[in-house]
C-alpha cells in the first residue's frame, strides 16, 4: 500500500495539521509507505494571488495536473485527501481517477455544510443554513471571514460540486470523526452512508504518571469555542478551588493576558507537543468547556485520557458521548462557570473520584485512540477506497 497524503495547511497551525502530521508517522511506523503533499496559504497575500485563489476556489486544473504527477511520480494507490481548500480544490480528485487511484477524504470540519466550516456564530451554534436546505444565511452573515466575496465563492464551490456529483462519484471513502458527523453530512450534505466510516484520530501514548498533580490545564485555541470565556469567568468568580494553567493562542489571547494572577491564572502561551504532554502529567484535570458541536473530539482529550487525567467539558454533541459524566470527567451546562468552578472544586476535594476517572480514562484512551487499531482500521478503510475506485460502481 503506498499512500499519498494531500493537505493545504492553516496560516496558523491547528489541530487538522497536528492529525495530518501524527497520522503519518502512525502510518510510516507500521511499514507503510507515505508521500506528504503540503501546501499552505502564505503565497495568497497579493491582490493578484487573492483573485486567481477566489476565481479557481471550484477548480483548479493546475492542481489536478500537480497532483496527477505526484500520483504517477510515487505510485500511490490511494490519495488521503486531509484539507483540500483553498488551493488544492476537488480537482485532485480527478487528478486520483486519472491515475485509477483511491480516494480518501477526512472530514475534519463542516464547511460542505457551513461556510463558517464550525455550526458556529456569533457565540452560539449556527444551524440556519442546514435548515434551510441553503447557502443564504451564510451569505446574509458573510460566514467565511466576514468576507461577502469570500463567502459567495465558497458556497459556490461546494454547491457546483454537489449538483457535478463530485462527493457521490469521485471520492471512495469518507472519514468521520464521530458518529454525530457522520449522521449530519449524511443528512444535510446529501454523502452515501455506504461511504462514511467514524474514525477517532490516532492519539500518541505520552503514558500514565505517577507525579503531584497540582492545577487545572485548559490546551487548545483562544476562541469562543472553546469555551475561554466560560474558563475566565469560573477563574474571576473566587470560587475556581486551584490553579489554572492556560495554553494556546488565538483572538482572545488578550483577554486571557489581562486574566493573569499570579498563583491563580497562568497564560502560558503556545507550547509544543513534548511541553503539553509535561503539563499533563502535572494536571490534575483538563477543562475543555466547548460551545460547539466539535467535528472530532480535540485530540488534547485522548491526550488526557492517555494520561489518566479527567476531563471537564459540555453536555453537547458529539464530545459528550466521549467524555462520559462520572465515568472519566464531569459535564456541565455550556457557558456556565458556575458549573465549571463546582466541578473543578469536587474532583479536587475527592482522591477517589479523581482515582477511578483516572483510571476509567486511560481506559477510554486505550479502548478508542491506540496507534496499533487506529491504523489497522485505517488500512482497512484504504483497501476499501482502492477497491472501489478498481470496480466501480456506476451512480445514477
């Protein structure tokens, strides 16, 4: 099996390019053989470069022809499309076909769906276009970026697609991170279900410890999302019962600034992987208060798990069917600090609740994100893809 791995990388890095990255060495570590095709968005920053992006958002054949070389040039027998937008578009998947190659494409976020990509606006979970049945609530909101241009051209691509046949015919498997995914696209994208397999990201094993375990550790991106707002809120109110430590970046990064106390909040600002794996181990629990339906579980929660610390998150689709209430964390209303500091204030005042999450957590860990079952499943769903694309079957 030799695989070809496509992915257009974010301008700042997030947890898709962290997936892309991990999930090649899971697979080079087993044998396999892998080819990386990256791309990034530094190059569109001229008026020029923005207006050849916008008019080829649909198509590119450039690309195709790009990625038919790689193609051929490797031999690959499948292509594992991570990210395809915006320079790469949805001609590499004629560029696969070209080649009587497989095609694998992850689902890491909603943007066939949403042109926000997230279910996600003004603070609250969006769901007007999937109602709807249409795009025009994006471009009434300018979703993508706040950009009326941007967000035409999107919706733009994504409906020539679907009425081209694009996801039905030319893409063999469709990966999924959880369950309640899979269940949207197939309901509001219109994608086969015979084609949609769930598929945890691989999660590498940074062990269990046995060290003090003194503070609360938030890991992700400063947005409001994530839950930050909740997080400083619980932190002003008096009653968070120990230190939290705050990791990340993104635009609510001075609002975390101006949150500082020292003994009481720390802002440590954008860490490596090793770094957060170390304040891990020294957390006694990982706070991940999301306001949204999480496309995948962040990986900072396997992370978590790997290392038998709790996790205190939100009742909300899909991360609470993870994160089970009492078993391995606690879940809260979402946006309720109140809710947060009392959660936080009852694992800190009981060992043996914080012993038996601990352990049902590396459990969950093992059950769901071991490297050896997440590739075997990802191989079986690569023989899937080639097998597809070697006997078609003609759709009408």
């Amino acid at each position: 099996m030799r695989v070809l791995v496509l992915h257009n990388r974010y301008q700042i890095q997030g947890g898709e390019d962290v997936v892309v990255s991990q999930e090649t060495e899971m697979l080079r570590s087993f044998g396999i053989d892998v080819d990386v095709f990256e791309i990034n968005n530094d190059s569109i920053i001229s008026a020029r470069e923005k207006i050849y992006t916008t008019m080829h958002l649909a198509y590119s054949s450039r690309m195709r022809e790009a990625v038919r070389k790689r193609i051929r040039n490797f031999r690959a027998d499948v292509i594992h499309v991570h990210n395809f937008f915006p320079r790469f578009t949805p001609s590499v998947y004629d560029a696969a076909r070209d080649e009587n190659c497989g095609v694998v494409q992850t689902l890491h976020n909603y943007r066939l769906m949403c042109a926000g990509g997230l279910l996600f606006r003004d603070q609250a979970i969006c769901t007007e276009c999937l109602s709807r049945g249409n795009a025009l609530p994006a471009l009434v909101h300018r979703c993508y970026r706040g950009s009326a241009v941007g967000t035409a051209a999107l919706a733009g691509m994504v409906t020539i697609h679907k009425l081209r046949g694009t996801w039905r015919t030319r893409v063999d498997r469709f990966i999924t991170l959880t369950a309640f995914a899979r269940s949207l696209f197939i309901e509001h994208a219109g994608l086969p279900a015979d084609r949609i397999i769930v598929k945890a990201n691989v999660v590498p094993d940074i062990g269990l410890t046995a060290g003090e375990k003194a503070y609360a550790l938030f890991v992700g991106r400063l947005s409001p999302e994530k839950g930050i707002d909740c997080i400083l809120r619980a932190a002003r109110s008096g009653k968070f019962p120990l230190p939290l430590k705050i990791v990340g970046s993104g635009p609510l990064e001075s609002a975390v600034r101006e949150a500082v106390e020292p003994g009481k909040l720390e802002f440590l600002g954008k860490k490596p992987s090793a770094e957060v794996h170390l304040l891990l181990h020294g957390a006694k629990m990982l706070l991940a208060p999301s306001m949204w339906h999480e496309a995948g579980v962040p990986l900072v929660i396997g992370e978590a798990f790997s290392a038998g610390v709790p996790v205190i998150t939100t009742r909300i689709e899909p991360i609470d069917s993870v994160v089970e209430h009492e078993r391995n964390g606690l879940l809260i209303t979402p946006g309720s600090a109140r809710e947060l500091a009392e959660a936080a204030a009852r694992l800190d005042s009981d060992d043996g609740l914080m012993g038996r999450m601990g352990h049902q957590a590396r459990r969950t860990y093992e059950q769901l994100y071991m490297p050896a079952s997440n590739c075997r499943a990802l191989l079986n769903i690569y023989s899937d893809a080639l097998d597809a694309a070697r006997n078609p079957v003609v759709v009408a």
